[in-house]
C-alpha cells in the first residue's frame, strides 16, 4: 500500500463526538462511487477526553488552550498519512484557538493543508447565494461572543442576524449544551424539549426575514432539516466543510466526476 499517493482526508473529531462521525458520513454521502474503491480514504480520530471544551475556554472556565491538544492529534493524524485536515468544530476558528493552532503547525513543520471552516462557509455562501443579504447564525456561545461569522460576513457585505445575549444563551446555546436535553448529551436523538428550541429559534430569524441561516456549530448539524419547510434557507456547516474536503482530496480535475455538489437548499 502506497499511502503516499494517496490524498488521505484527516477529521479530527471529539468535538462532540457525534459531529466527527457526522462529517464522516457527508464525506461518503458526496461521493459518487459505485465500489468501495471509489470512495475516499479518510481517517477520524476522536479523542475528546484530551480536547478541552472551547466554549469554556473562551469563557475564561479552563486556562488550556485546547489549540495545543488539536495540534498534537493532527500531528498524529500527518503521521499515519493525512494531507487534508478538517476540524469537525466552529469554535475551534475563533482566532485565538484557530491562530495558535495554525502558528503551533508551522512551528512543527507540518505540511497538511487544513481547511478553515468559516471561510468555507462564506465562499459557499457568495458561490452560491450572491443576492443574499440578511444572515442567521446559530452557534455556540464562544462563537457568538467572539464574533467568529458575524465579523466575517460583515467583512464581505452581508448583513448578519444574531439575537440578543439573552435568547442566545437561554435558546440557542442551551439546545448545544444543556446536560439533560441538548444535543450533547443527546447525539443519538433530539429531545422534545431540543425541538421545541428549535423551533423557537428559526421562528426568530424567521421574524428578522433572514435569506439564509447558517448553523454554525457541528453539534447543529445533527438537527434533521430536510422536509422542513422554511421561509429561508439553511447552510449546514458540516456539510459544505465535507464538500471543501472532497475537493481538496480529489484535486481540481477530478471534482466533476467525484463531487456531488452539496444541495444548495436543506428543504
């Protein structure tokens, strides 16, 4: 086995868990392939007792950086052959994290090329949506506070749409993390209690005429969307950061006959 000609996808996950293995499945899921050996090669590895939370970072709860644990297992993963890296976490790219992550990288001479999820995000959004103006995010509280989409897409010309620091925390962030009902706590299925956030959540950029949304944390991503019908459209982060890893992996000439481009509508 030559690994070395081999463009090996790298996931580092943990971040939940769940979302790792979510990404995974996107990857398989946009691949046209009618064997086994049409698919392409990908590793995930899920360490999450060795990542600290980012939100809790972020917040000032724990002092480490889990930038420096994030850099450890994709030194790992560049071991075993990985050239293409995706973090399978929105807040993993707040700069202070994502900064100390690319700086540790470079200090350790690592030739992966990692992908940077928000900025796939937007150059999805602007490929694919350049009439739209208004946007929702839903994210963590770290990515909130930080401004991790809020600055980027106001950088770009889009106007964002975030709720106040109240319904952030109370809504949006308590269907992430709350222990008894969130998604954390719950990958395998979304409680009621979860919906009912949901629900109250997209009713509130449905009221602010949003042209899209963005769910913008991973642990989103295991939110059953399709069928749904909204009055606006949702970009699931995850499933564009699988698209961007295709792409990578399969180098330009070969993106038509590989890459299932990802819908641009999740109704």
């Amino acid at each position: 086995m030559n690994a070395d000609a081999d463009n090996i996808i790298g996931i580092i996950g943990g971040m939940g868990p769940q979302a790792g293995v979510s990404l995974l499945n996107e990857i398989i899921a946009q691949t046209k392939s009618l064997n086994d050996q049409g698919h392409l090669s990908s590793i995930l590895i899920s360490l999450p007792k060795h990542i600290q939370d980012r939100t809790r970072f972020l917040e000032g709860e724990v002092a480490e950086n889990p930038a420096f644990a994030i850099v450890e297992i994709i030194v790992r993963v560049e071991s075993i052959g990985a050239k293409t890296i995706g973090i399978a976490c929105n807040t993993c790219h707040v700069p202070i994290i994502y900064q100390t992550i690319t700086r540790l990288l470079i200090q350790n001479k690592s030739k992966v090329k990692l992908l940077n999820m928000p900025h796939e995000v937007l150059k999805y959004l602007r490929q694919q949506f350049p009439g739209a103006k208004k946007i929702g995010i839903m994210a963590t509280n770290g990515t909130y506070k930080f401004g991790l989409y809020q600055n980027l897409l106001l950088s770009n010309g889009f106007n964002p749409v975030v709720p106040d620091t109240i319904f952030q925390s109370t809504v949006i962030h308590e269907l992430i993390y709350n222990p008894q009902f969130g998604i954390k706590s719950n990958p395998d299925v979304i409680t009621h209690k979860a919906y009912q956030l949901i629900n109250k959540a997209f009713s509130f950029f449905e009221q602010e005429k949003v042209d899209v949304v963005i769910l913008a944390c991973t642990e989103l991503s295991l939110i059953p969307v399709l069928g749904l019908d909204l009055p606006f459209t949702i970009l699931d982060s995850s499933k564009i950061m699988a698209g961007a890893l295709i792409r990578e992996a399969t180098r330009a000439e070969d993106n038509e006959k590989n890459f299932v481009k990802v819908k641009s509508n999740y109704k």
